[in-house]
C-alpha cells in the first residue's frame, strides 16, 4: 500500500512539471476548451480529427489510382497503404487517459505556490 502511494506521489509530480503536454493549450474564452491553432474538447477529439485526414487522405489516392495511365500517380497506392497503417497504429484508447492526464496536469499545475 504503501508503495501504491509513493508511486502515486511521483506520477502527480511528474504530471505537475510534465512538458509533454504542449501541443494543446487551455482556451481563454472557453471553459473546458483546448486550442492547437483550432478548437478541441481534447486529445480524443484531436486524435479523431487526425484520423479523419487520414481517411480523406486514403480515399483520395486510392481515387488517383484509378487512373493509371498517368506516372505521377504510380506511388498513391503506396501512400495510401502508409496512411492505412498509420491509422490502425493511432492510439485510440490512449489518446482517453491523455484527456485525463492533462486535466490533473492542469489542476496539480494550478495548485503548485508561484
């Protein structure tokens, strides 16, 4: 039990000086709202929006592979089964405990004497 707490006490104070967390920044008007030059409700959200260009991304080349008469389109279906793989490794499940992560990242952050 007593180990259980140690290890809990080094996560908070690894969370509270991480510098990990600096692609999303809190937004100033919106409660509850993070920014990276847009708008997320949060990792999860920005893991969703990457995903969603990779799809757009995957469909188009695979729409410029049709036409293969052309040789500049001779490595869109290489591109696209990179995309496809980058999204089957996009870490779904992780990108949730990022959320909460960052929201006691901000909180212990908040608490810590200036």
């Amino acid at each position: 039990m007593e180990n259980d707490l140690k290890a809990l006490t080094d996560f908070a104070e690894k969370l509270t000086d991480a510098r990990e967390f600096h692609i999303l920044r809190p937004c100033e008007r919106r409660e509850n709202q993070y920014t990276a030059k847009l708008y997320f409700s949060g990792y999860n959200d920005l893991t969703l929006t990457v995903m969603d260009i990779m799809k757009v991304c995957i469909s188009a080349l695979y729409g410029m592979e049709d036409n293969e008469r052309d040789r500049k389109y001779a490595s869109a279906y290489t591109i696209a089964e990179v995309l496809g793989l980058a999204l089957e490794l996009m870490p779904m499940e992780e990108s949730q405990i990022l959320d909460h992560c960052y929201e006691l990242h901000l909180k212990l952050k908040a608490k810590e004497p200036e």
